[in-house]
C-alpha cells in the first residue's frame, strides 16, 4: 500500500490474489483489501464504530475472521462473510479476550487466544458455529497457527514454540503439546 495512513496486520486470501489488512486511512480502523500485486484500489469492506483486526480469510474464501476491541467485551472475534450482504457477527463475545483467530486448512475449525482461564491460552472450536471448544496449551500460548494438512497445531508460549497433534477425521483430539524450539 502507499497511501499516508497507516496500514497494518495484512493476510493473505487463500488464493493468493489479496491481502485484507486495517487501514486508519479514514482516520479510523477500518478493514480494506486490495490486489497482492498492488494493481487496482485499495477496497473497504468493513467500516464499524470499533477497532478490528482481520486474523485469517477462510480456505474457500467466503469468510474473514476478525478482532474487535469492545469496550464492554474486551476483544472478541468477528466473523465477516464476504457475500453480497457482508453483515459481520460476532463468533465468541464473552467477558473475557478472544483473539488470533485462524481458520483450519479445511475450515471447519477455529483456533484461538483466550484468557478465560485467568492466562492466555490456545482453544479451537468448530465453525461456523460455536461449540465443542478444546483446550490445547496446557501452560500459556498465543499466535496459533495450523500445519498445511490440518494434523498439528503450533503456537508460542513465551519464547518457546510449541506444537500440538491434532485429529479431525471422528470429531475433534489432540496429543499432548511437545516444546520445539526457542
């Protein structure tokens, strides 16, 4: 991007074409894509009263997973289909912070930050609609982040990067989190 305003917190589509990203443009947060190879505008899709964030674009592409900062919910994650309609809605809004959320490579599943459990931990749910939510770190995590064949999960904790088993094909288990580098 070249325009003055700061443009932050770019993802890819899934097909490589565009790149969603915040821009304060406008003078708010607003989320905007554009063409990868910087051809063509830079197009809004999603204007609202509070600051978001786009944290993944689903694998078929009808879908944008997003941060919101509320100030009666902290953060929550969004969700914006990229139909003709594109009214966003909430995934998980509750009084705790929900974050990093990023789509399985078969999107049928979320994982993401949370403080639920008084820490920052790493949870994954199902998608599009909320339940069977799943623990994954067991001593802090952030950043999560799906291997390309949906079998494990990696994510942060501390300087530590982690990785997670993970099994879908009968619902959803993991393995233990394994330490593999500092």
């Amino acid at each position: 991007t070249f325009d003055p305003g700061r443009d932050y917190r770019p993802i890819w589509s899934p097909d490589g074409q565009e790149i969603a990203f915040v821009s304060k443009r406008s003078g708010q947060n607003r989320l905007y894509s554009k063409p990868a190879d910087g051809s063509g505008v830079a197009t809004e899709i999603l204007a609202a009263e509070y600051i978001n964030a786009p944290t993944s674009w689903s694998p078929d592409g009808k879908w944008i997973a997003y941060d919101r900062q509320h100030p009666r919910t902290g953060t929550d994650i969004c969700i914006l289909p990229l139909d003709d309609e594109k009214e966003p809605w909430p995934f998980l809004e509750t009084p705790f912070n929900e974050s990093q959320a990023v789509f399985s490579p078969g999107g049928r599943w979320l994982a993401y930050r949370s403080d639920e459990s008084g820490r920052r931990e790493i949870y994954v749910q199902s998608f599009p609609d909320p339940g069977g939510k799943h623990q994954i770190s067991t001593d802090g995590g952030s950043n999560p982040i799906w291997a390309p064949d949906g079998k494990e999960l990696f994510y942060r904790n501390g300087n530590n990067m982690m990785a997670v088993a993970v099994h879908t094909e009968q619902g959803f288990a993991t393995g233990r989190p394994v330490f593999l580098f500092e």
